[in-house]
C-alpha cells in the first residue's frame, strides 16, 4: 500500500477535501520601460495564503516599490479573506485604514477545487493559466512535492511548480518577457519559504475594530463585468 503524504493524513480539511494550511512566501515584479526616459521598477513583497476547515481563506500582501532612477515608491498592506460563516468578501488596507465589504459575485468568491481529485501531476491544476504548459520536472519545494509546468511566451517563458497535496495550488511561479533586442524588460517571480499543514491561527483573519468601513471600490466594476458576461451569480466550477 503506497504511503500517504502530509497532506493526506492531516485531520483538518475543507468539505471540498482541501487540507488546512498557511503558506508563506516572496514575491517580486522588475520591469524595465522607456516613457522619454528609461525606468527600473521593482517591486518586492511578503505574503501569506491560508486556508481554513469551514472553506474560510485569507490572503496577506505586504509589498514595497521603488525606482532606481526615482525618489517615488510606496508601500502598502493588503488582506483580503473569504468568510464563510458570513458568505462575505472583506478587503483590508491597513496602509489606509480601511475596511471594505461585499457579497461574493462570481463562483472564484467562493470556495473550489483547483484540480481534480487524484491528479498527482496537476494535469488538471495547470489548466487554469493556459492549455499550451507541458509537464518539465519534478521537485521539492519548503518540504512539498512539486511538478514543474512551463510553457513559452511572447520572446520569454513561464514556469510554474505545483503540489499536488495542496490543490496544486502554485507554490513558485516565474516569467521572463524580453524586448525585440532580447533583453529583459519583465521579471516576475513568487516562492513559497514554507507550508504549514493544520488550522491556520485566528488572528490571519481578525479584522481590526478601529478601521474605517467603506463601500467596495471594485464592487461596481465586478457587477458590470459579471453582467456583460452573462454569468453573475453562476455557481462555483465543479473540478
């Protein structure tokens, strides 16, 4: 009988068959543009990615920009969580102090699998971002199983390292875009540092008090493009 992994023989998991889990990581954006002069951006951020039993999910993004040739940057806060006892969308910007909600409006609100049960290559997992990505390698990425898909882009490539224990969720993705001249003019690149399988803590998702409420910037936006659709309200994917 095959030995089960981590994943596997973890206790909390989502209805949907999805272990609990809190994922950490790094990302960063370099571009190169020429608007009458030439620019470096570069964006650096920390983020967190967790899961909870009830189909509850928090994302954290702290980022940093800056310019090479420039005194501009920024930097902001951002959590955005699904709750599911209250079937809402809540975003934060603590940068801002604001708290914004609104009901979920397209099935990627709500909770859902992003592979089918039983894919151990994310054949199925990999199919979200495009149907030209080819099976390369496999590894291990902060302790997980991983399988590489990468496909060619526009004078660049694509990569994408996915686990199977975890919804094939993307632990590390990486895009290159290079100019006619073959330079780098894009960089994109995130890695998960480590994955921690259980509940995740209660304090991802505790919502600050003193924050001010606002009405969704992009709830809007959301309605109209979901009606131009044809597909507001459509259920979750099945998959």
């Amino acid at each position: 009988m095959a030995a089960l992994s981590v994943a596997q023989t973890h206790s909390c998991r989502t209805a949907l068959d999805v272990p609990c889990y809190t994922l950490r990581g790094t990302a960063t954006i370099w571009q190169l543009s020429k608007t009458g002069k030439l620019e470096i951006t570069e964006l650096k951020s920390t983020y967190v990615n967790a899961l909870r039993r009830d189909g509850s999910h928090v994302s954290l993004d702290e980022s940093e920009s800056s310019r090479f040739f420039s005194s501009a940057g920024w930097k902001g806060k951002i959590t955005r969580m699904y709750l599911a006892p209250e079937k809402e969308i809540v975003t934060v910007d603590h940068a801002q102090g604001t708290i914004a909600r609104r009901e979920p409006l397209s099935w990627s609100d709500l909770p859902y699998r992003r592979s089918t049960a039983g894919d151990t290559t994310c054949e199925s997992g990999i199919q979200h971002s495009g149907t030209d990505f080819r099976m390369e390698s496999t590894s291990t990425l902060a302790g997980i199983a991983v399988v590489r898909w990468s496909r060619a882009i526009v004078n660049g490539r694509e990569e994408q390292d996915l686990a199977p224990s975890l919804d094939c969720i993307a632990l590390r993705r990486y895009r290159i875009q290079r100019n006619s001249f073959l330079l780098p003019i894009e960089i994109f690149s995130t890695e998960a540092t480590s994955v921690e399988f259980g509940e995740p803590s209660s304090d991802l998702f505790k919502i600050p008090s003193s924050y001010r409420a606002i009405v969704d910037p992009q709830r809007a936006t959301l309605i109209r493009l979901l009606e131009e659709n044809g597909n507001r309200g459509a259920a979750p994917r099945s998959r």
